[in-house]
C-alpha cells in the first residue's frame, strides 16, 4: 500500500509533560482515516506534532516520502496540507471570504475553489460578507472545513467536525467529507464512533499517548472488547 | 444598529461624557485659544499616534512588548536631522552602512552552508560566537578608522548645536571632507563585507535547528549584490551627491530625511527582530529584558554620537516664510508666501506644527488602514493577531510577516521622530515622554485596536494641552470665586488619571475586545 502520510513512533513533549509516548500513524493514499480514543489520548497532539505546531523531540514524520519533522510548521503545510483544528478557529476580525482568502496558496486558489465552495456549503454564499463571529457554530465548522481545501492540498487533518453539530448537521457534514475525500487524503479525529465508522475505512486507536491498535475500520466494528476497552463505547 | 447602541452603551456614554467635557472646557476661553488648543492636542495626539499605533501592531501580533520603542522614536528623529543639516555626513555613512548590511542579505544562504558544515557538537557551540567573535573584531579596527565627515560634540563651534543654529539662519557651516589616511580604502571596503558576512553567519547558526531542503536561486543573491552595487556608487559619487543634496531646496532636502529617517528605522527594526528578539520567542520575560536593554543602549549611543545637549531642527522652508503678509489670513496669501504661521480667528496658528503634523498624522492613519483592510499582508496580520498558530497552519511564513510588523512598527515611530523633531526639537529624553504618551493612549484606547490607539492618542494629545492651556488662563470653578490654576505637573497626572477613570469603566479600554 502507498502511503501519504507516515508517523513514525513520535515522542512530543508539551512543557516538561511528555504528551505523545510513540504513536505510529500510517495514512492510505485517497483512504480516510479516524484517529480514535478516550477524551485526553493525544488526538490533538498527534494532529499538531504532524503539522509541527508541537514538534515532535523523537520520531519520524513522513509525507509524500519526505521527512518533514523539525520544520516550521509554514513549510510543512505549504506541502499541501489542510488542517481543521478542534474548536475551529475562525478569525473573528476577517470576514467569511476573508477567512477563505487567507488560506489561498497561490492567487486565485479562492476564485477557483469558490464555486465548489458554495455547492458544497449554500449557507456560506449568502454569509460571505459578515464578519466570521457572526457565525452559528455549524456554520464556523463548514467555513474551517472549507478553509482548509481552498488551497489544492493532497491531505486533510480534521479534528472533530462532529462536535456540537445537531444530527441533520451532522449527516451533511459526512456527505461534506466524503466528497472531499475523492481528491484528497483525510485523517479524522472523531470521538462520535458512529460517525467514524461511517466515514472512515482504517483507524488507529490512541491511548495514554500511545498509539495501541491499528487496522480496517470494518475489522474494528466487530471487536466489541476493543471498542469497550479503548473507547468506553457498547 | 439598535445591537451596536445596546452593545455598547458604556463606550457611547464616556464618549459623549468627553465631549461635554470638550464643549464645556470651550465655555471658559476664548474661541481663538480653543481652535488653537485643539489644533495643539490633535498635533500632540498624532505624534504619540505614530508611536502607539507602532508599538501596538508589534505587541498585537508579535506579543512583544518593545519597551525600545520610543528610543527609537528618538533615533529616527536624530537620523533625520542628520540627513537635512549635514548631507555630507549622510553620504559618507551609506558606502559603509550598505556593505554591513550585505552580509545579513545573505540571510537565506547560510542555512545551506550550515548543512554543509559537518562538526562536533562541541564546535557547533563554539563556532557561531567564534564568527562573531572575528566580526567583530573586525568591525573595531576598520569602523573607527572608516573616515566619515561628522561633526564634534566636543567642540562648540562644530557641535550639532551650532550646525544647527546655522542651518536655521539659512547658513551652511562649511564642514572638512573626509579622507582615507588611516587605512586604505580598499582594504576598509572589503573588510566591512567580510565581517558582515562572517557575523550574519554566526547569528543564523544559533536559530538553524531545523533542518531543511533548500534550492539556491540568484534571488537568494540579488539583495546582496544590489547592497554592493549601492556601496560601490555611494563610493565612488560621493563628492557630487553630497554637492547634489546641499545644493537642493530644503523642502526636498526635508522629504529625503523624512524618507530616510522612516526607512532606516524600518530597516533598524526588521534587523532587531531577526536578530535579537526572534531567538527569545519562547523566553517572554528575556524578550522584555532586550528591549529595556536596547532603549538604554540607545540613548547611550545618540548621546555619544549627537551629545547631550538639546537642539532645534530647522523646519523646511516651505513652512518657514516670514515678512510681507504673513501672518497669512487666506490660503491664497499663505501659498504664496509659505508664511510660517497664519491667523485663524486672531489667533495665531503654526503651520508646521499645528497643520502639517495633523494632516500627516490622517494621512498616515488612512493608509496603515487600508493596508490592514485591503492588502494580504494587512489581512495575515488581523488574522495573526488573534490566531498566530492558525495562521501558520494555513501554510504562511509568520515569520516574514512578524519581521515585517516590527519594521513597520518601529518606521512609523521614527516618522513619528523626524516629524516632531522641527517642533519638539531633539534631545535625549524626547522619547521617554512620548513612550509615556504612547502607553496611556493605548491603555485609553484598547491595547491591540488601530483604531483605538487613534482614539487615545487624540485624547491624551487633547487633555494635556487643555490643561497646559488653563494652567495659563485658570479655571473659574463654578458657584466659587476661586480660579484654578492648573501647574505643569498635572499635565502628565491628568492623562494618567483618564486612563485610570476609562479603565475602571471598560477594563479593556475604548474600543478594546473582550478577551
Ligand atoms: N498545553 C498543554 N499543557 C499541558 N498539557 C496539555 C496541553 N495540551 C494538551 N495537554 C495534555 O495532553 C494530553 C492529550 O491532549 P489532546 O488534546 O491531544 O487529547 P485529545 O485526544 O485530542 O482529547 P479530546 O478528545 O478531549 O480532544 C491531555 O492529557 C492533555 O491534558
Ligand atoms: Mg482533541
């Protein structure tokens, strides 16, 4: 199998707290898949030390068969890719379009994106003007969600796009990822193991800081003592 | 409409309590002496707006607190004036300054020279200041041995002071030329690239953990070569540029300086943040030790170089017209005769200071606004501000942008400084109390709001010449006989008890947001 995107035995450190203890992620190309586990596992970690916004002190991160760990966090996602970080950080003092704009990489990302954009999310076209603050929560996760294609990225982290959506919500957002999933590589953290289950066709399993289980998302369904034992869920 | 008044009912009574306060303070003096004073305050307030304004787009996105800032104020007013009274020694300064700027223009280079230098980790530690330690050395035997045409702080008759005194009667002090006797002139030039590029080298060597793939371009290359084709022009033009500057009309002469004391403190600011605060990002309490250092360093060296005497800058002759109709009563007369002061409502107004610095200061309000609402940068910058991690997740380089936030910040302050310098005059404690002003405005107005340090700098400008003003005609405290007399110290206490007041009612200021 090819893989996008290939986290060897990470250690990251947040302070004096050893956060990551030797996660290993190992992303498909074109695949999605969920990181899972308990609240405080180390989702987010693993996500931002991929990214390099807490760089990982030991290990391997390989995207695109490069190794991108220790470099400023600008260059790593110059290399395309996206990320939707947890509580969706949208800027407040930007407009909507502003707020897509900002994330073009090369001018004109955002132009020829935009008709994709509002097919994928009508609400946004008529929000376009308002300062991104105004926003209902769901309608700021389809903006950092839409954020994060506007420039052409081969891979997308998203952390949590299911949380505080109601459940109509929830669905349109799943149909959102799965086109997004066409073109690009999606890993997803997602507590809504349903939702995952749904989604995703591999998943890695974090826990305490340590990446424990790995496999097929249809293989994980199954094994009922893993789900009870790592995620707390029947 | 009806949120916005909601929203902001204390914001909206202060306000409207100030003014009252405005139209009330215009009840006891006579109309002239208000429109004056007003003018005075709005010219204060521009000023300490350049400073603040700066000072606050560093802080809002860099989180750094320059406590050097109005240092450097100072020194861009300094530079300034050295550019319009002593052309000469401008000219000498920009062969040298431009070859020890070539070597950081190379500042994309040595991470790639870095990965090819294979050492130990024990002479990884050392190198970088051992190349610093030979920069240096080589800086101290060529620089003072670099002949420059300066003035003597020591001796009155060539002091700043007195070139000064003679600019503003219209003369010009006849100053030596400098020549090469202590070293020779080739040797000097290629010393200087030397150290600069052996220096630069050592200080990227201490922030270059990361490794990388770099591809070397001729861009990499281009503003270095540009420095030494500026060096060796400079070089070799020298004579007929300095002819060319003193034989130009000093309205031009004044632009230049405006123009180079901006740049240079733009440039004096980038260089700062790429070099001293950047290694310190994670270290805050250090960050603020710098800069405290760096504005005692810098008072030191204007007072070693310019000495400590207080002095005028003249102001460019188109604000400087005397005789025949002037005081001026109309435009006409005034453009005419660029009469220094003009009358309005029988009173007498200076037009440098009490127009000119105003209008400057909107003009320059208006277009750092539009580079905030209208540009990419502008746009990074907001967003930065909130979110600086967010920002970087997008794949921008916040670094480049933090660089170019302290340039600008600290090229608005020297503005500020070139600016103020014909109606302040230049002395070393000019920008301690500017600082002060700075601070209080952007207390008054919202630490990290362009708006509100608008806002506060007019306030803080208003305040205090108001109370200047009274402290000259008195208040009649209603109901009383008694007149109240304002004393020159509670000019500062005034600006500072507004500040106290507004924070007690809006803790983060005027316009300031809700964390
Ligand atoms: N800034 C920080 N300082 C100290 N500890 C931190 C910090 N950020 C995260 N942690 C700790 O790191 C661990 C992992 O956090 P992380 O956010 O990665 O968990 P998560 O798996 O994403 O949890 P959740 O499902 O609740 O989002 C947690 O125990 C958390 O307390
Ligand atoms: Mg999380």
């Amino acid at each position: 199998m090819e893989y996008i995107l290939d986290v060897q035995n990470i250690h990251t450190f947040i302070g004096q707290y050893h956060i990551l203890q030797g996660v290993n992620v190992r992303v498909p190309k074109g695949s999605i898949t969920a990181l899972l586990g308990r609240n405080g596992a180390g989702k987010t970690t693993t996500l931002k030390s991929i990214l390099g916004l807490t760089p990982p002190r030991e290990g391997k991160v390989i995207y695109e068969g490069k190794e991108v760990q220790g470099m400023h966090s600008f260059d790593i996602a110059s290399k395309g890719i996206g990320f939707v970080p947890e509580h969706r950080a949208i800027f407040r003092d930007l407009t909507v379009e502003e707020n897509l704009k900002i994330a073009e990489r090369v001018k004109g990302d955002y132009l020829r994106k935009r008709d994709f954009i509002f097919d994928l999310f009508p609400d946004l076209k008529r929000l376009i003007t308002l300062p991104g603050t105004s926003l209902s929560g769901g309608q700021q996760q389809m903006l950092a969600i839409a954020r994060s294609f506007v420039a052409d990225n081969h891979l997308l982290l998203i952390d949590e796009p299911s949380e505080g959506l109601a459940p109509v919500i929830i669905e349109s957002m799943m149909s959102v990822i799965r086109e997004l999933s066409k073109d690009s590589t999606i890993v997803l953290v997602e507590q809504n193991f349903l939702v995952a289950s749904r989604l995703a066709e591999y998943y890695v399993i974090i826990e305490e800081g340590r990446s424990v289980q790995e496999g097929s998302m249809k293989d994980l369904a199954n094994d009922k003592a893993a789900i009870h034992r790592y995620l707390g869920a029947a | 409409m009806n949120t916005f008044l909601r929203k902001n009912t204390v914001l909206l009574i202060t306000l409207a309590v100030i003014t009252a306060l405005f139209i009330a303070a215009a009840q006891g003096m006579e109309k002239k002496d208000f429109v004056i004073t007003l003018l005075r305050g709005l010219a204060v307030g521009s000023i300490t707006f350049l400073v603040a304004s700066g000072f606050s787009l560093i802080f809002g996105l860099l989180d750094v607190l320059n406590l050097a800032h109005g240092t450097l104020f100072m020194i861009g007013a300094y530079i300034g004036w050295t550019v319009f009274v002593r052309p000469d020694t401008f000219v000498d300064l920009l062969t040298p300054l431009a070859l020890i700027l070539s070597g950081f223009a190379l500042a994309d280079v040595y991470p790639f020279l870095a990965t090819r230098i294979r050492l130990g980790l024990s002479m990884k530690r050392i190198l970088p200041w051992a190349l610093i330690l030979v920069s240096v050395l080589i800086f101290s035997f060529i620089l003072p041995r670099y002949p420059i045409s300066i003035w003597d702080v020591e001796n009155y008759g060539q002091s700043p002071v007195t070139y000064s005194f003679m600019a503003d009667s219209g003369t010009r002090l006849p100053a030596p030329v400098a020549v090469f006797t202590e070293i020779a002139a080739p040797l000097a030039l290629i010393g200087l690239v030397l150290a600069s590029m052996i220096g630069a080298f050592g200080l990227s060597l201490f922030n270059s953990e990361t490794q990388q793939q770099f591809k070397l371009t001729w861009k990499n290359f281009a503003a270095f070569a540009i420095l030494l084709i500026v060096a060796l022009l400079t070089f070799i033009f020298n004579e007929s540029l300095t002819a060319v500057l003193t034989g130009l009309s000093s309205n031009w002469l004044f632009l230049i300086a405006v123009v180079v004391a901006t740049l240079s403190g733009a440039g004096l600011g980038a260089l700062i943040e790429s070099t001293l605060i950047r290694p310190l990002y994670i270290r805050p309490i250090y960050q603020l030790m710098l800069t405290l250092g760096m504005s005692a360093i810098g008072i030191e060296i204007v007072r070693s170089v310019w000495g400590r005497p207080e002095f005028v800058m003249p102001k460019p002759a188109f604000f400087n017209g005397t005789g025949g109709v002037c005081p001026a009563t109309n435009f006409a007369d005034w453009w005419a005769n660029n009469c220094s002061t003009i009358l309005l409502l029988d009173g007498r107004v200076r037009v440098y200071n009490e127009i000119f610095i105003p209008i400057i200061g909107v003009i320059v309000l208006i277009s750092i606004w539009m580079l905030l609402q209208r540009t990419r940068l502008g746009m990074v910058i907001r967003a930065g501000v909130q979110d600086r991690e967010m920002v970087e997740a997008l794949g921008i380089n916040v670094r480049r942008v933090f660089t170019m936030v302290f340039g600008l910040g600290v090229g608005l302050a020297a503005l500020g400084g070139i600016l103020a310098a014909p109606s302040m005059g230049l002395s070393n404690a000019m920008g301690e109390s500017l600082f002060l002003n700075a601070l209080i405005a952007l207390a008054i107005g919202g630490l990290t709001n362009y708006p509100g340090a608008a806002l506060g700098s007019v306030l803080v400008g208003l305040i205090q010449q108001f109370i200047i003003k009274y402290g000259q005609i008195g208040i009649a405290i209603p109901f009383t006989d008694i007149i109240f007399k304002p004393t020159p110290p509670l000019v500062p206490a005034s600006t500072v008890l507004l500040m106290v007041i507004i924070l007690l009612i809006l803790p983060n200021g005027l316009l300031g947001k809700k964390e």
